[in-house]
C-alpha cells in the first residue's frame, strides 16, 4: 500500500476504524471519513502517533441517500 491514498468511510470505531488503522500500518495514508470531526481527528491521531500518515475528513454519506 506504500505510495496509496485510501478514504476509508465509517472510519471513527468498529471496522472502518480497524481497516483504516491497519491500512496505515501497510504504508497507506488514510483519509478517516466520518461524521463528527472530532472523532475523525482522533482516530487520524492514533494512526499518526503510531507512525502513520492520516487526515480526517468530515463525510457523511446519508444526505447522499437521494430520498
């Protein structure tokens, strides 16, 4: 994944926070798509302090719904 860019939605706790986080230990920089920031932050936090590159974007794909 050296050299990747991966938005990973739903990234602030369960999978999406496990997928991101093992994503960045593969050498991927990883968007951490959520809809609270200060969430997103935290997790990109983690990702960075264990070594990680990460940036946290504020998604929230419900209002994509087109209901």
């Amino acid at each position: 994944m050296q050299g990747k860019t991966v938005l990973v939605t739903g990234a602030t706790n369960g999978i999406g926070q496990v997928s991101a986080m093992k994503l960045a230990e593969q050498g991927a920089r990883v968007l951490i798509g959520g809809r609270s920031r200060e969430k997103a932050e935290a997790v990109a936090g983690q990702i960075r302090a264990a070594g990680g590159k990460a940036d946290a974007v504020l998604a929230d794909l419900s209002l994509l719904s087109g209901t």
